[in-house]
C-alpha cells in the first residue's frame, strides 16, 4: 500500500484566456528542470506523459510531477503534484529555510507557465468547484 502522503493529488491549471500552454512554454520538460531538478522518469496521467522529478533539488519536496494535460477538442491544462515532505523531518534536518524558496519555486513556475498570479488560480478553482457543485447528478 502506498503511504497516504505518496497518492497523487494533481491539480489542473488553465493557461490565460486566448493563451496556449504549448505557446507559452514550448520546452516544458527544461521549464520542469530549471524550477524543480532533473526529469528522471514519466508518469502516465489521463492518457497523457507527465514529466517526474524523483530527487528534486529542494529539500522540501519529495517528489513533483508535471506536465501537459491533453483534451480532445479543448486546451491543453498544466498538470501538477507537488508531494511535499513532513514538515518536522524538514526542520530536524535544518532546512527550515527552505520551506520559503519551496512556496517560490511553486508560485514562480506556476506563474511563469499558466501566465496566471496565485490569486487568479485560486479564484478560477473556486469556480471550478462551484460549476460542478450546480451540476446535476450524473453529468459530467
């Protein structure tokens, strides 16, 4: 069994309107690496290849997964899961500072990719959620 920190929890972001996540990054793999540590494997993720750093340069992840989703007919979504370590094992092996360059690092690549500021993602989910609440059962 996989420990409950380990199962993926992966967001979906949408670019800008008018934008493509294709335009807008068109080395998303060297956009990974620079942000996070070197791509050492994929991960298939709704039919699509998401690139996975197993040994990220921050010590406060433990693992992150990223990449494009692709739809049929819609824009490509940025795919993200950023598996975090325990903070107290972060902070016993003296990388408390670390924790701030981690939120950065999230924030900057998000940003730089979607073309979307923290609050605009936050907002956009938010209506996400609230689309699917309006939806009757067994819609999709």
């Amino acid at each position: 069994m996989v420990p409950p920190r380990l199962l993926p929890c992966m967001k979906e972001y949408k670019m800008r309107r008018g934008e493509h996540l294709e335009d807008r990054v068109p080395d998303l793999k060297g956009k990974v690496e620079e942000y996070f540590g070197d791509v050492s494997a994929t991960e298939e993720y709704k039919g699509s290849d998401l690139y996975v750093v197993e040994d990220p340069d921050n010590p406060v992840f433990e693992r992150v997964v990223a990449g494009a989703v692709e739809y049929s007919g819609k824009k490509d979504k940025l795919g993200v899961d950023f598996v975090e370590r325990d903070a107290a094992d972060v902070i016993a092996e003296g990388n408390a500072d670390a924790a701030q360059d981690a939120v950065s690092a999230k924030n900057d690549f998000l940003k730089e990719v979607t073309g979307r500021d923290a609050k605009s993602r936050r907002d956009s989910m938010k209506r996400a959620v609230e689309d699917d609440a309006d939806k009757p059962d067994g819609v999709s």
